[in-house]
C-alpha cells in the first residue's frame, strides 16, 4: 500500500540531492527536472523492489537517478550544443551539520584511497562514469576498449570498490 505521506517525507530529504546527480549529468535544469519527476514516478510504481543488500537506501536511490538522467542524455541530441547554466538561488539547500561534513570527508578519503588501488584507466573510467556520466559508450570509443569490456572493467572496479571500503 503506497504511503503518500511517507513518500512526500522521502521527496522533502532526497530531491535535492538527486537534483543534483541529474543535472550533474544532464547540464540543463529542464532535463534534470524531468529525469527527477522520471526516477520518482520509477521509484512510487517500484518501491517494493528494493532489497538490503549492503547499500544504503540513498545509494539505491542515486543510483537510479543517474540512470534515469543517463537515459534521458542518451535519448537527446548528441549534437547539440549544452549551455552551462547558472544554479537557481532558490535551490534547496540542506546543508549538512558539523558531523555529517566529517563523517563526509572521512568517506571520501577513504573512497581516495581505495581508488588508488584500482588500475589509473580503470580508476579514470569509475570517475568519468560515475561523476561525469560519461556513458559505457563514450568511455568505450575514448578509450578504444570494446563496450563489453568496458562494462566489465566498470563493474569489477564497483565491486573492488565496495570490498576495499568494507575493510
């Protein structure tokens, strides 16, 4: 049974975030709207899918907000020229407190340097992935690797990834 008050609670703590990881992929605020209102549908039709697997829920939910906005920069002009745009002041803006900005700094030194271990090109594609939304694709014809290859070397570095930050 779908729970709109919980679900508008969910929005209120994560659509600013996940605004973010669209338009971080998408460089057009319409675009990322749209790819937000298309991971929050996705996520109202399919909330009973999720599983505790060891990620946290939040991961659950960028995840697919990365994929929706992806998908949505796949399906755009590939020849268009994108605009920087300049960030609305009215943005949400929940800044983190004092121990939320440690307990972030002390992920993402840990997350430095398990990217360490990772071969550079390996390491170089997780980032290009993952923080520039460079698709399999793109990552595939820049590096001159086969796409399947691509596509293994990205989800062995993830599970690297995850085993070193279990340490």
């Amino acid at each position: 049974m779908a729970d709109r008050a919980a679900f508008a609670r969910l929005y209120e703590r994560t659509s600013a975030k996940l605004f973010g990881v669209c338009l971080r992929v998408l460089q057009d605020r319409t675009q990322a709207e749209e790819a937000l209102q298309d991971t929050y549908v996705k996520l109202w039709n399919n909330a009973g899918s999720y599983r505790v697997n060891g990620y946290s829920p939040m991961t659950w939910l960028i995840t697919m907000a990365r994929n929706a906005a992806v998908d949505r920069r796949r399906r755009s002009d590939v020849g268009r020229a994108v605009q920087p745009i300049e960030l609305d002041e009215r943005l949400a803006n929940p800044a983190p407190g004092p121990a939320e900005q440690a307990e972030a700094r002390a992920e993402a030194a840990a997350l430095a340097l398990c990217m360490e271990e990772l071969p550079p090109d390996r390491a170089e594609m997780v980032r290009r992935a993952y923080l520039e939304g460079a698709t399999y694709a793109e990552l595939s014809e820049a590096s001159g690797v086969k796409l399947n290859t691509v596509r293994t070397w990205l989800r062995r570095s993830l599970m690297a990834l995850r085993d070193c930050l279990s340490r």
